[in-house]
C-alpha cells in the first residue's frame, strides 16, 4: 500500500479520507464519491460507491470519533477492491469483477469527521475548541482529546437512531449523562444531529440489503437487536467469524439501543450488523492497523456475497 493513507498518527484527518476517496475516483473513474450530507462544522460526510449489482451492501465507519482507525481500513479496502477490478484480479478470495457485477457497494469511511479531526488535532477553530474543552471539563477522569467519541457537540452518534432511543436515554441518565458528553450522550432527540441525520437518509434511500458499521474494541460481531428475527443474520455472523477469528455476541443491555445497526434491524429486518475491531485503548495505534484489516478483509468480502433472500 502506498503511502497515502499512512501518515503518522496525528496526520488522519477528514481532509486526508477526502483527499483519498477523491484521488481513488480519479484513478478509477468507475467509483463515484456522493456527500450525503455536512456535519457540525461543515465538513463533507461522504460515501463512495463501486459497483453496479442489484446487492446493495452499506459499509459505515467511525460514528465514533476515537474510532477513526476503522476509516483507514475501509480505506484501504476501496484502494485495493478498485485495484483488483481494474486489473481483473482476486480480492481475498473473491474475483473482483464478479463482486463488482453483483454488489453494489456504499462504503462511509466517516461518519464523524469533526469528532476525528478534535481527536486528532486538527481543529485550529479557538472557540470550537473552547467549547470541546468546556464540555469534557465535566468529564475529567476521561481523556481529552483521546476518550472522545462524540460529534463536535458533545453528541454521541450512535445513541441517535430511532430504535429504543428513549431506553438509551435512561440508560445514560443512570450513568449521569444528561447533557453534552465526550461519549454517551443521546441529544436532545433522536436525529439531532447532522450526521446522524444524513446517515439516516442515505438508508432509508437506498434500502440497503445489509450493513456493517464499524467500531473499535474487542474483537467482536453483534448481530441482534432485541428479539427480532432477522432471516440469516445468524450465519452471516458465524460467517464472519469464521473469517475474521472475531466472537460472535449478544449486546449488553445498557449499551443496545439507539445504534445504526438497532434502527436498521428494527426498520429493514434485515442484517445489520456492529463489528467492533481491534483490541485496547482507544484511539488504537496505527501498529494494529494490517492485523485489524487482514481481520476484516473477508468479512467485506463475504459481506459483498452472502445473499440473504
Ligand atoms: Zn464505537
């Protein structure tokens, strides 16, 4: 892989997934980049699509700002499935082409860029920055800018979604958040945010036949939402692990409401599902970044495949 995507640490940002998807659509003009929508501060929230076959596969990462390590492995998956259609070749063990005729592929690299770019350092805005720093404040026993997870209000985008939000919002007032947080606050409603909002959208526009959304922490796949029965969201997990050597799990009580899977599965009954890669503090070093993508390459690939009706 060249060096695009592997600045140091603090060199990720929203502009570095922009620069990537653009150079990629530029070098392979059969992938297109959409903005789906703008987030707090204004930065793109942009999906890129490859492909033209009639299964529609939704691909999300990175709702989570500290998780943003998830963007560069979908990152690098776009660099080298494009590079693998373009030369007729194999990605993982699928050929490219194949894939390509049969899935159409929505891959959001990040949801959240401002949240990325304040972990990242990369917000120079004073008064931006005055009001992360006033909201974390109130948080001292977690890390600031590392242990943020929310958008640049103090939003935590994957308790917005409109599946059991009003739960999720009791779950955390018990934790005693109730207002803006680095991470586990709901917002003043479901869909409050830009971000979520756009996420949103793009779904229920495209009526997507599966999705993935990815997160940091713990080597796991969870693929319910409550007791909803989902035709073949089972074996699709137990595929992916088979794949990826990551646990198969139910979701904690507390921390299962109000997430883009939840909504997904509540809305669409079909699978979706929350893939939690990686394993430690986050954000993760970029050292885990090869074994996190070699993890997860046949899980995006058997996601492009599996067919479930
Ligand atoms: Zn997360």
């Amino acid at each position: 892989m060249d060096g695009l995507f592997f600045q140091n640490k603090r060199g990720f940002s929203s502009y570095h997934v922009e620069n990537v998807l653009n150079t990629l659509c530029e070098k392979y003009p059969f992938a297109r980049a959409e903005t789906i929508g703008r987030s707090v501060l204004g930065r793109p929230v942009t999906v890129l699509v490859i492909g033209e076959g009639a299964r529609r596969v939704f691909v999300n990462a990175a709702h989570h700002a500290n998780e943003w390590i998830t963007s560069l492995v979908l990152l690098r998956f776009a660099a080298e499935y494009l590079a693998a259609v373009d030369k007729d070749g194999v990605i993982y063990d699928a050929p490219a082409r194949a894939l390509y005729r049969s899935a159409t592929l929505h891959l959001l690299p990040l949801v959240n860029p401002d949240g990325a770019d304040l972990v990242n350092g990369q917000i120079q805005d004073e008064a931006v920055l005055k009001r992360a720093g006033r909201i974390a404040g109130r948080y001292p026993h977690i890390p600031f800018p590392d242990g943020w997870k929310a958008n640049i209000r103090g939003v935590d985008l994957n308790l917005q979604y409109p599946a059991g939000w009003e739960i999720a919002r009791a779950n955390k007032a018990e934790i005693g958040v109730v207002s803006p947080a680095p991470r586990d606050f709901v917002g003043p409603c479901a869909l409050s945010e830009p971000e979520s909002i756009a996420v949103f959208n793009y779904t229920l526009e495209n009526n997507f036949d599966i999705t993935l959304s990815y997160h940091t922490q713990g080597k796991v796949i969870y693929w319910k939402y409550l007791d909803i029965d989902v035709k073949n969201a089972l074996e699709i997990a137990l595929e992916f692990k088979k794949v990826s050597g990551y646990e198969v799990e139910d979701v904690p009580y507390a921390s299962g409401f109000a997430g883009y899977k939840d909504w997904f599965i509540k809305r669409f009954r079909r699978p979706g599902f929350t893939i939690e890669a990686g394993e430690g503090v986050s954000p993760l070093p970029l050292e885990q970044l090869d074994e996190i993508y070699k993890n997860n390459l046949g899980i995006l690939v058997r996601a492009l495949l599996c067919t479930n009706h």
